[in-house]
C-alpha cells in the first residue's frame, strides 16, 4: 500500500488533554485492555480524571536512551496516533535488554475499528521504525497474531520479513525490520 506521508495523522506523546478523546477509542473497542499500543494494565483508572492522569504520567516517564540496544531492562515511548483530536490508536517501541522483547517485540500497535483500513497503521509503524534508527535500533522486531492478516500486511508494507519458523511457534508471527534502509 502506497502512504501518502502528507497525511494529517499525529503521533503525540500521551497527554491529558486528550482524556475525552482517548475514552472515546477505548469504548469503540469495547470492555478489556487488549488496545495493543496504549500500554494498559489491569489496575488502571482510566474514567476518572486522577487516574488518567496518572496514566499518562507513566505513559511519560521514558528517559532519553544513551545505548538502546544494551540498555538494561526494558523501556517504552509511547505515543498516540491523533487525527484533528481525535486518537485513532496507540503505538509503543520498546528498547533496551530482557525477554519481554523476545516474546512480545519492540513495536507494538492498535487501530481502532473506524480507522483501520486508512493506512494508518502503516505510517504510524514507518514513524515509530524512523524513531527505533534515530536511538540506535539497526532493527526491531514486530510480532503479530497468526491470524491476524491485516496486521500482517501492515508489517510486511513497511518492509518486516518473516523469522524462519516464526508462524509455527505460539500461534504468532514474527517479523524483523531492518531501520537502515
């Protein structure tokens, strides 16, 4: 799919500001905390303002990377994709050392149902593959679920090639990014 890179989508850090907004995806995709990208734990308050707000100041607490290839532990940025206000899903990239990236890769996504289809995941992970070079990522790694073709294609447009043996291994799919292209 051809993007067009003049297209008005925003990738924001998490703010309160778009508190109304941020709800307003999350019940378009319904009760639960499967919004890939959005970094959701089971404990968090997202309706009330405090919560949210403690959310998004979590969401934030991500320190410049010296080394992100070696850096110990994992550490996330996350960002929303924003349209004119409104979020149209999340996406993180994680960095650093540790067997979450193993299982779960370094980049992360979710579109909400209204806006899937626009090429909106596919600019938002060649944003977010931009961001991996510029700390120090020669590639990353983009796992999606076997029978989630969309997702697939999505990866492979922004040039993921799949690890060998990678669709027979827990019923995922395994991509790999080169950033140096």
């Amino acid at each position: 799919m051809e993007i067009d890179r003049h297209i008005p989508f925003d990738l924001v850090r998490p703010t309160t500001r778009l508190h109304a907004a941020w709800l307003d995806a999350r019940r378009e995709w319904g009760p639960g905390f499967h919004e890939d990208g959005f970094g959701l734990q089971p404990t968090d308050d997202v309706e009330s303002p405090a919560g949210f707000a403690a959310l998004v100041e979590r969401l934030s607490d991500d320190p410049e990377p010296t080394d992100a290839a070696s850096s110990p532990g994992i550490r996330c940025r996350y960002r929303w994709i924003v349209e004119d206000d409104r979020v149209l899903g999340g996406i993180m990239l994680r960095y650093g050392v540790g067997e979450m990236l193993d299982r779960s890769g370094n980049i992360g996504y979710g579109i909400r149902p209204s806006a899937r289809g626009r090429g909106v995941a596919t600019w938002a992970l060649g944003e977010m593959v931009d961001e991996a070079r510029a700390i120090g990522l020669e590639r990353v790694l983009v796992v999606c679920e076997r029978d989630n073709l969309a997702s697939a294609r999505t990866i492979e447009a922004s040039g993921g090639v799949l690890e060998p043996g990678a669709e027979e291994t827990g019923g995922v799919r395994r991509y790999w990014i080169d950033t140096t292209r």
